[in-house]
C-alpha cells in the first residue's frame, strides 16, 4: 500500500538544512524558502510542487498553523493539478528538512513516518542489514518479519520485467498511469520458500558464481597421508574423443547430501551418429564408444543436389540426422534419408545395432497397413532418461521413433529381472499411424511422470508433424501377460505390436489441425483438413469399419509432400517444440505446447504460439450432481482436523491424496471412479508469444526450464500441499501449521512461474513465462510479452540452457556467458568461456557468407546440460569437440554455514605445502584442511603420550594440573634430596654386609673344598657384575629419555654423571676379565670323589 494523496506521490528529495537556511533545487537553482508548516520536531517532507504542499503531505504535521478554511482551496487546487493536461513537474517533488528539538526531546522522528514509506526506504538494504534492523525496535521487527517488506525488497533488486522499460522510474509524465508490479514471477530455488529465504539465496548464490572459487574436493585417505591436498579446479577442459562437434549432452548429478557420487555426461555427435561418456572428476572421456565401427552418412551426403525437408520436387523427404543421448540408457540415433534405419547401444555395450524396420506385412482386419522401408525416413527420436516412463509402461515405452510416414514406434530398452514381462533389447513393443504421410519432427515425454498423474489423467507424450499438429497421450499402452507372440520371428512380433498400439488413442489438439489451402475454384476432391490415424480398442469399430479405416491411412501413406503441400497450408519440418508437462489450470490440467517456427527458410516469418488444456467442468452434469446430492441423506457433521496436520479417521485419509501404500491397480481403479462421477469436458486454448519488438528473427535454439521445483505439479509442491504425513513437506520430519503455507499459487514466492527462452541468430535471447497470462476462453487469443530480452555479444545464438537461477548461452564464437533472468544486473554475471581469436571469427564470417555455408563449425558451443539443483553452481558446455565442465561453490549460500574458518596456509619462504593457486584458471586455491587435521591429531596424541610418560615417571600430575612452576621445583628438589638420602644410606650398608659376608664365609666354607668355594664365590661375583651392569644401563636410557623430553632436541653430549659411569663399567669389565685369564693360567687340580649318597657319601668324605 502506499500513502494516498491527490497529488501524485513524487520521489523525495532529501536535503539536511535547517529552517532558517534557504533551500535550494538542484537542477534549477532556484531558492525556496522552509514551509511556515514545518515549525514542529521531526522531519518533515515539504512539497516543491507549486499550491500542492499540504496535500501531498506523506506524513501528517503535528504542529500545523494553516486554517481549515484553507483546506478546501488546497484540495481544489490538487486537483485541477492532478488533471491529465498539467505539466510536467520541474525539479525534486520533495524535500526532507532537519527540523530543531529540544535538549530533552527523546522521541524519535522515524516513529511518526508511515508504514510504506519505511518499508521502501528498508528495501533498500542489504539482506544482512534488513536482517538486523528487526533488532532495532518492535516496530521495525514487526515490519521486517512480514512478507511485504522482503517482496519489496526483492522487487528493487531483481527489476524483472521492469528491466524492458529503461524509463520505468525515470519517466514523470506516466508514473500515476503506470501500474508498478511487486510481484516477480520466477521459479523458486527451495522447497519451503520465502520470500525472506529467497531474496537471500539468490543474491548469495548470484555472487557465490560471480566469485568463482572452486569447491573443495574431499581428499583421498593417500593424499591425506601424505599431506598432498587434491588441486580444486573450478573449470575443467577436456577433449571428447569426437570427430565432430559436440551437439547433444545429457549427465546424471550425484547429491551433495547423502548421494555424494561424481557427475557422469554422455555426449553425442549427430553428424556421424557417435557418442561417449566422460567423468569429469577424472578430465578424460571413458572407452565406451570409441570402439564402435558405425558411422552415418547425412541426406545431403547420400543424395546430393535434393533439397530437404521435402521441398524443391516434393518426392522424397530428407533431413539432418537426428540423435538423443541418455547417460542411464545410452544413444539412439536415426537416419534422415529414405531407407534409413534406428541404430541403439546400450550403455553397458560398446558396440550398438540397428533396430528392426517394418517387415512391409499388411493385415487391413487388425489394422495392420502396409509400410515399406525404403521410403521411410527417421525424423526424430526418443531415449528415456529416467526410469518413470520405462517402469509405469512395465518396459513397453522406453525408445520413441517418428519417420516421415508419419508412423510412431516404441521399442524397450531390454529386460529387468522385476518386471513380469520380458523383453528384447531394442525389441518393437507398439506401432501407431499417427499422421500417415507427414512427417513426425519432434518427440516430448515427461520425465517426471508418476502414478499421481497417471491418476490425474496428464498428458505424458506429444508429437508434433510437418504440418504443426499436436498429438498427444493421457493413457499408457498395456499389454497382457498372456499376448505372446505366435512365433519367434519379427512378423509375429510386429504384428504384437500393432496390437498393442490399439490400446490407447493419440489425441489431436484442436487448434493445431491443419489448415486447408483455399480453393476458389472448387477443383480439389481432397479435404485438406482432414486425416485419418490409428483408432483403438474403446472404439469398438467393427472388422469392416478396421479394414477401411487401414485402406484409407495406406492412401494417404502413398501420397508424397508435394501432394500435402498443395492442400494443405503450414508445411515446415524445421518447426520447434518444448512441453511444460508441469503448467496446472487447477483441474487436473494445464499442460502447455509451445511451437516456434523458426523463420530459416525463404519466405518464412518467425512465430511462437502456445497451447494449453484445460478441463472445463460441464454445467449441465454438475446442476444434475447438485441435486442428487440436495436429496440425499443428511450430511453428517464435519470431523475435527487432526492437531498435526494429519486426518483422524481413515475416512478423512480416503479423501486426500493417493495412498502409494496402495497397489498400482487399486489407485488406477480410485481415480478412474473419480473421474467417472465428475465429468469435464476437454478444451485447449491458444496464446502467441510476442517478439518484444525485434524485426526479422530468426530462431537458432531454445530451452525450458529443467529445474527441481520447476516441474512439480500445484498436486506435488510441498509449498501447496502440506500435510504432516509428507517427509517432502517438512524435510525436518515437524509438520509445521497449515495457516502458514500458501493457499493459492498466487501467494507462493515466484507464483510458480517457469521460464522458456529462445536464441536468435542476431545474438539475442528472448525469455518468457510459460505460466503466464492463460487464456480466459478458447475464442480469445492473448498475447504473452517477454519478461527478459539479453543482447549478448556473441553474433549468433547456438545452445542455451537455463535453471531457476541463471541463464547460460553459447555463441557459435566460442563464447558462454552466465547471466541473470531476473536483471540484478544488465551484464552477464560471469563469463565461463572467451570466445576464440579474430582470426577464427573472420573465418566463420567468411564461411557464412560462402555458397557452402560453415557446415561443421569446431568454434562454436554446441550443446549445455545444467544441475537440476539451482543451489548446486555446476555444469557442461560443449565447444567444437572439447568438454568445458564448471563447479564453483555454493557454500556461501548456506546463511547458517556462511562463517566458516578460512584456510590456513603454510608460512611464506617455506616449500611445505603446495601453491595456494592452479597452474589453470583463476582462483584456483588447494585445500589443506584435511592435511592441518591430521597433523593436529598426532601432535595432541603425541603431547598425551609425553604427559602420561612424564606424569608416570617423576610425577607432575601429583600437585594438580594447577600446580606453580616455584612448587614443582620445591617438590623436584624434595625428591632429589630424598633420593640422594637413599644413596647416601646404602653406600654404608654395603660395606657392612660385603664384611660381615666375608667374616661368614671362611666359617661356612670350612667343610667345603677351596677349589669349589673359588669356582662358587666367582661365579656369584659375576652374576653381581652383570646384575649392576644392566641397573647402570636401565638408569642411563631413563636419564637420556627425560633429557630429550625436556629440552627437545638431539644432543648427544655426556655429562660428568655419564662419563663417571662409563669409566666405572670399562674398570668393573677389565677386571672380570683379568680375573677370569689368571684362572686360566693356574687350572685348578681334579680331585676323586667317592659314588655315594645320603649318610654314605658324608661318613666317606670324613
């Protein structure tokens, strides 16, 4: 809301001048003087406009001097002032002057300003500093914690739309006329948004890949070890092993929670039909595929001087060869040419096969006709990239391809054990005739598609022919377990297929059917309007009813395009398509085609239009309900909601969402009732989609948004869908209250918008909301304006790619550049890649003004693949034949991780650690936190091990860890003391005993030899020597160890205590030896013994 007023509200200019000081304008300098109304405290806003200050007052006066009688000319005088014929305004509309205040007057002026005026002046901040104004007083927190005063915030920072009118806030004349839109329409990057959260993120995660820096990558327990921290790259090149250019990619992101794996790409090159894998982590592509022998020729190669796409005669249909890659699946690729074939290989094969064609049977009782090989064409094909598709169809659906008979077939991708059907690896699964003679072009299939919307009736599949119709599928195709082929040959196979096609019906969206070619004279006996196709089972047609119906679609099979091109108007092989499987109408529907012709051929303007579906409610069905249910039995009384947020009876759970507790079956049946007892009708409306004023555009290359919450359904989002039985709802796994989630998708941060963007061949690129504007009726056709026009530099637009954060295009220069869609700045954010030099560039200047053409351009980006994950800074671009792979990190994003210790790094002048930057890149730091904690761990082991050694050997821990270094020194030097008390103790009790042994032993040796008493007392002496010589060894080690201990360091110099013990040892060894040689010189004499024992031996010896 803003402050309403007669006048119109002007921008403020602010001055700080006191009263008494004139003030002056600052583009006129004319002088005015202080309104005699400003004679309070406070700040006060003065109007300079002529006779409309007091009514363009934002903030009420308190101490006013003007007379009410004056009022009633004032307000006369607003208005004729507000009239359509005034003026344009000279100068600031208003002026903020300093007011006096008394010594003691604490109040504060800010209080008496308005609500709205604080709430834009707060827009103004910083995230961080809007944060921490709610600390400044209860109002200012009241205001900052409200949705308003952040969607203002954000509406300032990212401009949006308003990025189109560059006098959108400058321009006087208009501004009252103007409608300013606060709300911005984008795709949020967070579950469980705000608008708080995400004015936050995107401004943190915007300057996180300005910035660069590169994520740290976890170090290898080796690495580790050896104290060799793994180099972070934020940019990656690397060659493709291709041939040609790179045109296709498609990756597998691993998680950055619990799924940690690396990023895995497969890249293909349509012009020769190869592709291969790569893992970035390692910077070089795998094996897979580089042994494959098959290459393809183009149409031009194969028949030279045809025109394509089924101009010029109008025999033949031909047209670039056509490829989808896959990284869980492999490649399909398809040959442009007449008699061209669907070559598959498997992501665990290294060399693929060709799938086979129609065997040419016809069977007009099952709807069989007859369709030759050498005729056909592949137009487009499918690969599934995930495993919904392949799982929901039981294996039936997992390749897609569309030839120019306008024949529609699906193979499977092979067998998996927990399936109950098994099939062959490319083995054809169903066949239609969707369109019979044109060509189908271009194949959509939702990726995302679940049983809920299976159960919603979504559309899962839309082709689009040369003639701009739409086709499309709600049901999955079916096979019983017991239709078995007849036979193991490829005609029973076939015809299985057929049959299995019949199953389900292609839908024909109405707008898009093709147009008649006027015929003035009458002379034409074919309807240009109309075609037959592929009818199913819920037709119940009979067997004659089947056979015309299959003659009739093999007439139309025969015919050739310039037949359709004289009957029909529209005919463009070269047309465009993307498909929002996740636009919602809130019934069920929602799903949105977008067309763009592309301008390329002669006479051919540029468009873009969109088809939405709708489920219209049928009044006359619904007025029947309402009164079956007026006499019914009475309604029993609402039951109380559960406290969590949950139902309380399994009745009130029957009425909520699907149970996936249920089988497939049972759910199928539930929905299937449900849809039965409310009866809509089908109707699709139209939309073009405006250029924003640029001439001659031609279209080069679009996208869609791809993100993770840009293709949930209004039934999928968590932010819509609360309930506190969801764990995707509340990833805390606390159901939060149901008052504070949106209620509509109007009221969710972004409105669920979801982003759609072309490249031209001038180099600019147009973006629109897919989910905006929806038509009102199927008679009226709205126009949508596109809400970002980039002017890049590049002078041609090849691939672009976009996420809910940023946009990313590729030149065919060589240049890529990452830009912002919401215009938080005009430029690009960050530039990922240079282009080439000028001498490359005026080559492929010449080469495009040659009659040739560039043909394969090795200069230019050819293709870009984007992490789903907005919040995850990743992503691969392909230039000429190279692979440009980008991670910068994202961790400042994280507003409760934001402050994070810095990385150490070792001290200047030492070689240490390794370099803090890449050889490559800029900012490429290496991380050493691994290595510091490692090395952290075994200091504090080693210092508990010392303490414990220390704390066990003298004793320290003894007086507390608190202990002085004066009371450890008294009690060192206590123990000392002690110590030498013993010494000093036992010196002089050895003497003693040595002489008192001495006295004893002549008395105790009287009765024994003296040859044995010396060979006795030698040897006691001896084992006393050694006995002393290990005590002397054992105290010199402990004394050495506490040397090292305490001062640290390796000396090895002897102390007076250890040279005086070293001389005591050699002299105590010397003398044992001169003892033990003197007893060798003088060998003692042998003496008889007598053979006894006990009292025997004893009275002998006497």
């Amino acid at each position: 809301m803003h402050a309403q007023s007669p006048t119109p509200v002007q921008q403020p200019h602010i001055e700080s001048t006191s009263p008494a000081e004139p003030t002056f304008d600052n583009q006129h300098g004319e002088q005015r003087g202080a309104s005699p109304v400003d004679g309070g405290g406070g700040v006060g806003l003065v109007n300079h406009a002529p006779d409309t200050s007091t009514p363009g007052r934002l903030s009420p006066a308190h101490n006013t001097f003007s007379a009410s009688r004056n009022r009633i000319a004032e307000y006369e005088n607003a208005s004729s002032a507000a009239s359509p014929s005034r003026k344009k305004l000279e100068g600031p509309a208003f002026a903020v002057i300093k007011k006096p205040r008394k010594p003691g007057d604490k109040h504060s002026p800010i209080a008496d300003l308005p609500n709205e005026i604080l709430t834009h002046a707060l827009a103004h901040l910083s995230p961080q500093d809007l944060s921490a104004v709610s600390l400044v007083s209860r109002r200012f927190h009241d205001l900052v914690t409200t949705p308003h005063a952040w969607r203002t915030a954000f509406s300032r920072y990212f401009p949006g739309p308003d990025s189109l009118d560059p006098n959108a806030y400058h321009d006087q004349d208009d501004l009252d006329d103007r409608l300013r839109v606060e709300r911005r329409a984008f795709t949020r990057v967070t579950a469980l948004a705000s608008w708080r959260s995400e004015y936050i993120l995107r401004t943190r995660l915007l300057r996180s890949l300005a910035r660069g820096k590169p994520v740290q990558p976890p170090a290898s327990p080796a690495q580790a070890r050896l104290g060799q921290p793994p180099v972070a790259s934020p940019i990656v090149v690397y060659p493709s092993q291709m041939f040609t250019t790179v045109n296709h990619l498609h990756a597998t992101f691993g998680g950055t929670a619990l799924n940690k794996r690396p990023p895995r790409f497969v890249h293909g090159a349509d012009d020769v039909g190869t592709a291969g894998s790569s893992d970035p982590t390692l910077e070089k592509a795998d094996s897979w595929g580089l042994g494959d022998p098959n290459t393809f020729l183009q149409f031009s190669d194969r028949f030279p001087g045809d025109a394509m796409y089924g101009l010029g005669p109008g025999n033949i249909v031909g047209l670039p060869n056509s490829m989808d890659v896959s990284q869980p699946y492999g490649m399909v690729h398809g040959e442009g040419s007449p008699g061209g074939f669907v070559y598959y290989r498997y992501i665990e094969e290294m060399r693929g096969h060709f799938l086979k064609p129609s065997s040419g049977i016809s069977t007009p009782a099952l709807g069989i006709p007859q369709l030759l090989p050498v005729q056909e064409s592949i137009c487009s094909v499918w690969i599934a990239k995930s495993s919904t598709i392949p799982s929901l169809t039981d294996g039936l659906v997992g390749l897609i391809s569309g030839s120019s008979l306008g024949v529609l077939t699906t193979y499977s991708l092979g067998p998996l054990g927990t399936r109950d059907q098994r099939f062959g690896r490319g083995e054809v699964t169903a066949r239609w005739v969707v369109s019979p003679g044109v060509p189908i072009i271009a194949i959509a299939v939702d990726e995302q598609y679940s049983v809920k919307r299976q159960g919603e009736n979504r559309v899962w599949a839309v082709v689009l022919n040369a003639l701009g119709e739409l086709f499309y599928l709600t049901k999955l195709p079916k096979r019983n377990n017991d239709d078995k082929p007849a036979g193991s040959d490829d005609e029973a196979k076939e015809r299985l297929a057929w049959s299995t096609g019949r199953s389900v019906y292609w839908n024909l969206a109405e707008p898009s059917r093709r147009a008649a070619r006027p015929n003035p004279y009458s002379n034409s006996h074919v309807d240009g309007s109309y075609s037959p196709r592929t009818s199913w089972n819920g037709m119940y047609l009979s067997e004659e009813q089947i056979k015309a119906e299959t003659y009739e679609i093999e007439d139309f099979i025969n015919r050739k395009p310039k037949d359709f091109q004289r009957t029909c108007l529209g005919w463009n092989m070269r047309r465009l398509l993307e498909v929002d499987f996740a636009g919602d109408d809130g019934n069920q529907a929602g799903e949105a085609i977008f067309v763009f012709e592309t301008g390329l051929d002669e006479d051919s303007v540029a468009s873009a239009k969109r088809y939405v579906r709708f489920n219209i409610a049928d009044t006359n069905s619904s007025d029947a309900r309402t009164n079956e249910l007026r006499f019914a039995s009475p309604s029993t009384p609402p039951e109380p909601k559960s406290l969590f947020g949950g139902p309380t009876s399994p009745r009130a759970a029957s009425k909520g969402d699907l149970d996936y507790g249920l089988s497939l079956s049972t759910v199928q049946d539930l929905e299937e009732g449900k849809q039965n007892r409310r009866s809509t009708e089908e109707e699709w409306r139209l939309s073009g989609l405006s250029f924003g004023g640029l001439k001659a555009v031609q279209i080069s290359a679009h996208a869609i948004d791809g993100s993770t919450f840009a293709t949930l359904t209004s039934s999928e989002d968590p932010l819509l869908n609360f309930s506190g039985q969801s764990t995707v709802s509340s990833p805390s796994m606390t159901p939060l209250y149901k008052s504070g989630t949106p209620s509509s998708p109007a009221d969710v941060p972004g409105q669920r918008a979801r982003f759609i963007a072309v490249g031209t061949m001038m180099g600019s690129v147009l973006v629109w909301d897919a989910r905006a504007s929806l038509p009102t009726s199927a008679d009226a056709v709205n126009t949508l304006d596109p809400i970002r026009i980039i002017h890049t530099e590049s002078p041609e637009i090849s691939c672009i790619a976009l996420s809910s954060l940023y946009l990313v295009h590729g030149g065919n220069d060589g240049l890529v550049q990452a830009w912002d869609v919401l215009a938080s700045s005009l430029g690009p954010v960050r530039r990922l890649n240079s282009r080439f030099a000028s001498r490359a560039r005026r080559r492929l200047v010449q080469a495009q003004a040659s009659v040739q053409g560039v043909g394969i351009n090795l200069f230019a980006a050819g293709a870009i693949c984007l992490d789903p994950d907005p919040t995850v800074l990743r992503g691969m671009v392909s230039i000429g034949t190279h692979l440009l792979y980008w991670s910068f990190s994202s961790s400042a994003a994280d507003q409760y991780k934001s402050h994070k210790r810095r990385l150490r790094r070792a001290d200047r002048g030492t070689n240490v650690a390794n370099d803090r930057f890449a050889n490559v890149g800029r900012g490429n730091m290496r991380g050493f936190i691994a290595n510091e904690q490692l090395e952290l761990e075994r200091e504090s082991a080693q210092e508990a091990r010392q303490a414990e050694h220390l704390a066990g050997r003298f004793g320290t821990e003894l007086l507390g860890s608190d202990a002085s270094e004066e009371e450890l020194l008294a009690y060192a030097q206590m123990l000392s003391e002690e110590a030498l008390a013993k010494d000093q103790e036992k010196q002089i009790i050895e003497p003693l005993n040595n002489h008192k042994a001495a006295i004893a032993t002549p008395t105790e040796d009287l009765d024994m030899d003296p040859e044995i008493a010396e060979a006795i007392r030698l040897s006691l002496a001896e084992e006393e020597a050694k006995r002393l010589q290990q005590q002397e060894q054992a105290e010199f080690e402990a004394l050495q160890q506490q040397q090292e201990a305490a001062e640290g360091s390796n000396s090895r110099e002897l102390t007076d205590l250890e040279f005086a013990l070293q001389l005591s040892l050699a002299e105590e060894q010397s003398r044992l030896e001169a003892e033990a040689e003197a007893q060798e010189d003088f060998p003692a004499l042998s003496i008889r013994t007598d053979k006894g024992k006990g009292k025997q031996r004893r009275f002998s010896r006497n």
